[in-house]
C-alpha cells in the first residue's frame, strides 16, 4: 500500500483546476475592487469601512456557511474516485 495521495494521472486535472480557481478567484478580486472605487467615487463608501466593518451574527453566519461548502466542494473534487 502506498501513501500518495495522488496518482501521477491525477497531477494534470489538479493543476488545471488550480489554475482554474486561481483565474476565477481573481475575477471575484477585480470586480471587487472596481465596485469598491465606483461606490466610493460616488461617496457612497468609505474604503476603511469595509476594512474595519464586523459583521453582525446573521451575515457572519452566512459567510461561515458558504466558506464551508466551497472548502468542502474543492476537498470533495480533489478526493473523488474515477
């Protein structure tokens, strides 16, 4: 028995779909920023206050949820049997 956990034909798919999440990763992170100069171009946001803002219980909730299933999407992809 062996203890890799990937087979040699498994490196070519998490590559590409290392750099798949990195290019849709980085599409979330522009559109972001772009969003955050529009508005507060338009003085509706103070940039520091997204930095220093703590979401209350409901929201916090939430993203906890949605961080859980997208590490659990991306643990369950990389450890699917063929």
């Amino acid at each position: 028995m062996t203890d890799q956990a990937l087979r040699d034909a498994d490196i070519d798919g998490l590559g590409q779909a290392l750099i798949t999440l990195t290019k849709e990763l980085w599409i979330v992170k522009d559109r972001q920023r772009v969003l955050e100069s529009v508005l507060a171009d338009a003085g509706l946001l103070n940039n520091k206050a997204v930095d220093t803002h703590q979401p209350d219980e409901a929201l916090e909730s939430e993203l906890k949820t949605e961080r859980q299933k997208l590490i659990d999407g991306v643990i369950d992809a990389m450890t699917a049997k063929p």
